[in-house]
C-alpha cells in the first residue's frame, strides 16, 4: 500500500492511501484518529523529531539541505546548493551525511 500518514499536531492522526494534499477525489481511504499517545508514538516511529532537525551542511555551512533515502532504505541528509555540490570540473558531487536513527525501523 503507497500509505500516507498526515500528523495534524501532537493529537491529530490522519492515516490511508489518499493523498490529502493533492487529491480532490479518489476511491482511497483515510482515516481520522485522535489521541496524543497514538500520534506520539507514530512521529516517535516515523522518526520525526530527527527529520524535523537537519544539520548544517558539512562543506558550505549551508542550510539548503534535503532529505533522501537509498535503496538500502538508509536515510541521508544532502545539500542541495548548486555552489555547494559543483565541481571544477563541472560534476555534481553534493555532500551528504547519514542520518543516524535511534529506534524504529
Ligand atoms: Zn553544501
């Protein structure tokens, strides 16, 4: 399932197939949940605090960065600053560091 989870705030949980962003209409499902210990536990899972909190970048002091995940599932934080990941000789070498992960999956 291409699930969709929507933390609404620390009580609010909206959880489904259906992109509540984008779509006006479709056949998914989502649901509504309210209760602070589900969403809580769910950031907690989904490792919010961390992805909430991305560090400067390592070679420009850059705030520029994104967040990306290889297929080894490993997550990574990447700066995005075309000065930043441009080379002398004209590649793309964007600095990225591992994003170390406390608990969850
Ligand atoms: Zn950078």
């Amino acid at each position: 399932m291409h699930q969709k989870i929507a933390v609404i705030d620390e009580r609010t949980v909206m959880l489904g197939s259906l992109n509540v962003l984008s779509q006006s209409w479709t056949r998914e499902v989502m649901l509504t949940m309210r209760g602070a210990y589900f969403a809580r536990k769910l950031l907690a899972h989904e490792h919010a605090e961390t992805f909430a909190r991305p560090p400067r970048c390592g070679r420009c002091k850059g705030a520029e960065i994104e967040i990306r995940r290889r297929k080894n599932g490993t997550w990574y934080w990447r700066c995005y600053a075309a000065p930043c990941k441009t080379t002398p000789s004209g590649r793309t070498d964007a600095w990225t560091q591992d994003i170390r992960l406390t608990s969850g999956r």
